[in-house]
C-alpha cells in the first residue's frame, strides 16, 4: 500500500498533485484554465460538473435541514398555537409543584 500516493493528476500534463487546491493552482498559473467557484461558499472548481456536484450534494443538504427545522417545535402549556423551548415546557410542568409532602 503506497501511502504517499499523491491523489490529484492534471488531465493536460499528468503532474500529480497532494491536495485539490494545488491541482486548481497549476491548473491556473500553467494551463491558464478558467477556474469556476461556488457563489454560495467560494470553493473552486476545474470542471463544470464537479460544481454543480458540490452545490447539489453540499448546499442542497443546508436548505434541506433549515426547511425541516420548523417541524420539531415544542408546544407551551396552555397555548397550542404557539411554540416554546424545552426549558419552558420544564417551567409549566414544575410550577405548581410544591413542597407539600
């Protein structure tokens, strides 16, 4: 097992390259490709469809969990239409309990 296999290769001149970033830095200074980015976090690409697999698997998972964040809201004692934290729903259970033992 090869263990300090470098793990990106330029498709124009076979040099490999440790890291992604290093393939886009030669990719930019020696071939002179156009580099494509991420509008949402930046993160740079050499081909199209690289980028739209990151936007599709990366961002899409973020929108996904911020629709879903909604659904699991804690309901406040005594009002059904509005939504209260845990702690508050502590609160209403204890508040009439006593020390009367």
């Amino acid at each position: 097992m090869d263990l300090f296999h470098k793990k990106y290769k330029c498709e124009e001149d076979g040099e490999k390259f440790d890291t992604y970033e290093e393939l886009i830095e030669h990719a930019k200074k020696i071939h002179h490709r156009m580099i494509l980015k991420c509008e949402r976090c930046g993160k740079q690409f050499i081909h199209e469809k690289d980028r739209l697999h990151h936007v599709r698997e990366e961002h899409e998972k973020e929108m996904d969990a911020r629709v879903h964040k909604n659904e699991h809201q804690h309901k406040k004692e005594g009002n059904h239409k509005g939504t209260g934290t845990p702690q508050e729903e502590v609160d209403a259970h204890t508040r009439n309990f006593g020390d009367n033992f």
